[in-house]
C-alpha cells in the first residue's frame, strides 16, 4: 500500500524558510511523478510544484517560482520542498501527492502538514 507522509511543517514569521519533506513508501517510484499541493482557509487546493523522479526536472507554480525548490533523493524515497522567503499567503496545509507519470489524476496523497507564516 503506497503511504507518504509530510512533515516539516510550523508557524514561521514572513521572510523565514521551512523545508517539507515527503516519505513515500510502498512501491518503487521510478516512474513517478510527486508533487505539492496546497489549500488555504476557504480557497480550493493548489497546485505548488513537481518532480518527475526519472528526471528530475521540477516545474513550480508561479506563486512560488524563484523562492521554492523542489528536490529528491532517490535512494530516500523522498521528496523535498525547500520554502525560502515565505510570506503570509503561502500559509496553508501542504500535501505531498504521487502519481503514474503517464496518468492525469493525482493517485496518491499524504495527510497534509499545515505551514504559518505571520506577518
């Protein structure tokens, strides 16, 4: 059964940085593609960044472009959101999710881990 499972989030003042990471477990994910997701209070969840674990190349929402970097380790199976410069609408409940590199839809998704950033 695939798990993934986020952690790293807190409460941070603007202009700080987190790092989220994201385990995923249960199947090999050479084929892959995790990303990140956001939802704020009352807004729909949105789409942050991913990484396609055959080749690296991440692609970022442009919210997030040049303050975010999305990484991965391999041999971890896990992935990593650096947030650096964050600003008060970057706080939301972050989740990891994975799926089939040739499917559409988002199969998997971890529990979510909340990120505050106050002004």
């Amino acid at each position: 059964q695939v798990q993934l499972v986020e952690s790293g989030g807190g409460l941070v003042q603007a202009g700080d940085s987190l790092r989220l990471s994201c385990a995923a477990s249960g199947r090999t994910f050479s084929n892959y593609v995790m990303g990140w997701f956001r939802q704020a209070p009352g807004k729909e969840r949105e789409f942050v960044a991913r990484i396609t674990w055959s080749d690296g190349s991440p692609l970022y929402a442009d919210a997030v472009k040049g303050r975010f970097t999305l990484s991965g380790d391999n041999s971890k199976n896990t992935v990593y959101l650096q947030m650096n410069s964050l600003k008060p609408e970057d706080t939301a409940v972050y989740y990891c999710a994975a799926r089939y590199r040739t499917y559409a839809s988002w199969n998997y998704w971890g529990q979510g881990t909340q990120v505050t950033v106050s002004s």
